[in-house]
C-alpha cells in the first residue's frame, strides 16, 4: 500500500530523473540572448554600455537593430536609442559598444526592449524576432521587454 510519505519519494526520484534533461535543453537554446553585460562612463558625459549577442537559433542575421528606450533613476524614459548589432553569425557570441550620450551610468535606472526594428537571417526575409529573444542584465540597470 502506498502511503503519502512513499508517494512524496518516489515523486522526488521521478523529478529528479528528470532535472538533467530538463536543463540540457534549456543550455542547447534556440533562441537569442541579449545581455547587458556592463556599463563604463565616457570621460566628459554619457555613458558605453557592453551587450552580449548570444545567437543558438539555426541563423545568421544580416540585420537586427534594436529600438530601446533609457530609463532614468526616477522610472522615467529619458530617451529612445536605435542600435544596429548586425551581423550575428549562428552559434556565437558577439559583444557590440553603444553609447548613450549625456546620461551618467548611475542615472540609468532601466533599459527597455521597446521594438525590434529589423530582424533579417542571412538570405531571408524579414521576421518578428521578439518572441525569440531573451533578455539579461549583469549591470546596476534591467533590461526588460
């Protein structure tokens, strides 16, 4: 007879079991990731921001440009920055600089996914990328859809 406390168990075993395939997939992606990976202030003003392009879909893209809208420290949107991280080759990652002129890092509170403009594989047409795309910050600011 099985009782809740085997039932936990053998839940657990069967979870468990299942974890590593789990995360196996999650690694391989199919997808691409865009990661704020650091910000340093431009001597006189404004402020370098770092971007990690991380593409695991099956394409290269010819075109992937980027309308973001800059946050400041109170929640208020400061400025729309258009930014062109093409070309990204299939299965790599690519670190692209964009400045954001006249706003200190430390007064940018948060970035703000606001349209993916273009979006062109390698001999394709134009797609709506946005679905496919994860976003990640390691700074002081989150980047967000």
């Amino acid at each position: 007879m099985l009782t809740f406390k085997s039932l936990t168990g053998a839940a657990l075993i069967g979870l468990a079991t299942c974890l590593p395939a789990l995360a196996q997939d999650s690694e391989s992606g199919d997808g691409l990731t865009v990661e704020l990976n650091k910000f340093e202030q431009i001597e006189g003003g404004g402020c370098r921001s770092y971007f990690l392009f991380r593409n695991d879909t099956d394409n290269s893209f010819e075109g992937f440009e980027m309308s973001l809208a800059i946050l400041d420290g109170q929640g208020v949107i400061d400025r729309l920055l258009s930014i062109d991280a093409a070309p990204l080759p299939v299965s790599r990652t690519t670190l692209k600089l964009f400045e954001i002129p006249e706003i200190a890092c430390t007064d940018i509170s948060e970035i703000l996914l606001h349209e993916i403009t273009s979006c062109r594989p390698q001999n394709g047409e134009e797609t709506d990328c946005f679905p496919m795309v994860t976003l990640a910050s390691k700074t002081s600011a989150s980047l967000v859809k």
